[in-house]
C-alpha cells in the first residue's frame, strides 16, 4: 500500500498550525518554549526498517491553561472538531491528579491523530495542558517506497 507522501517541513507546518488552531478555538494560549518535535522511524507490517526515509512526526506544546479550564478545553474540542469530521477516538474531563483531561481525535482525510490533554502528575510536575500531533507513516516526495 502506498505511503502518503508529504516533505518533513511541511507535516511541521501542519502540526503546528493545528495545534495554534486547537488553542485559537479553545481561547488558550500556548507556551512556545515547550514546543517539542519528534520524527521517528516507522517499522514495517513484521517490524522491519525501511531505509527510503519514511518517518512519523509527533509534535507537542504546552498551553497556559490552569487545570480549572482543562475539562471546558476538551470539551469545546470535541464539540467543534466532530463537526468539522473528525472522529473523536478518546475523551475525559478532568476531575484531579489521577483523573486527568483527555481529547484524542483522528482527522478522518489526513490520518493525523491531534490531542489535548493534562500532563504532568501535580505532585512533582506542575500540571499544564498540552495539544499535540502525531502523523501516520510518511513518505518524502520523490523517493521510491521500499517493498518488503
């Protein structure tokens, strides 16, 4: 099955730009400092390395959000983003420490999977809510697909 095709740069700029757009609609404001940009590897059906550049992208950043607002974020999520299609794969509101906020969608066109949710325990880390990207394999453009 072929991979979908899209430069490094360019999936950056989309991680980005939806995780600015999950704050924008949520009225938060994110903590720059605490962006955070992973390109993995993907292995194989039988976890094989392909050697042709195909990456995964996960991307995070931290807002300001107190924890007071962590459950009207996840909820204003999953109410605009199901209606513009995405398929809402995980949701909790945030009730304290061990029962943290979670928004989990998937973009039904692209497969990127974006999230929202508390992070860090409140004992030792302070609590925050963080929006992240997490793309499906990717191929470069240009660059013939490895068969396994």
């Amino acid at each position: 099955m072929p991979l979908p095709r899209t430069a490094k740069d360019d999936a950056l700029r989309w991680a980005k730009d939806r995780t600015a757009y999950m704050a924008e609609i949520t009225d938060v404001q994110l903590k720059p400092s605490t962006a955070t940009v992973h390109f993995e590897n993907c292995l194989g059906a039988n976890d094989e390395v392909a050697e042709d550049g195909r990456y995964s992208l996960f991307y995070y950043v931290d807002s300001l959000a107190p924890v007071t607002e962590h459950t009207r974020v996840v909820r204003t999520l999953r109410q605009k983003l199901e209606k513009q299609g995405y398929e809402v794969t995980g949701y909790r509101e945030f009730k304290d420490a061990y029962t943290s906020a979670v928004f989990r969608a998937n973009d039904r066109k692209s497969h990127y999977r974006v999230t929202a949710e508390t992070v860090g325990s409140g004992k030792t880390k302070p609590q925050a809510l963080s929006f992240a990207v997490r793309t499906p394999c990717m191929l470069p453009p240009g660059v013939e697909q490895q068969q396994f």
